[in-house]
C-alpha cells in the first residue's frame, strides 16, 4: 500500500513539474513577444465642426408627414379607451 503511495505522489510531482514548466515557458514566450511586437498607436478621433442638430432648413419635417403622425397619434389614442 506504502509503494502505491509513494507512485502516485510521483507521478503528481511529475505532473506538477510539468504544468510549472509549462507555465514558465509560456509566460517567457509572452514576455519576448511583448517587447518584439510594438503596440498600435491610437488612431485620433475626428471632431465634428458643427454639432449636429434638427435647427438646420435642411433637417424639416414636411407638414403632411407631422399632420400624418397627430392623426395616428391621435387616433391610437383614441382607441385605447
């Protein structure tokens, strides 16, 4: 019983051993990469000149599609009671 003990802390050493190892080298590997691969440099953002709004003559809603949409309004209300 004592051999099978003593086997089996030995093969989890090895295990352990190995996963460290493992580790290590990946951790090395990322390491050598990091300093070998430069970092993107952030691309500037665009300014808008002037803020977008709805004040413009160009931006208006033509009055038939505001009396269309009162009148849906209106009458979706008016089906609700």
């Amino acid at each position: 019983m004592s051999e099978l003990f003593a086997n089996a802390a030995e093969i989890m050493l090895v295990g352990m051993a190995a996963v460290l190892a493992f580790l290590l080298l990946l951790i090395l590997a990322m390491t050598v990469m990091g300093r070998l691969i430069p970092t993107p440099k952030p691309v500037p953002q665009a300014t808008p000149s002037a803020p977008q709004g709805s004040s413009g003559s160009d931006d208006q809603v033509p009055s038939s599609v505001i009396a269309a949409i009162s009148a849906a309004v209106h009458r979706y209300r008016q089906s609700k009671d």
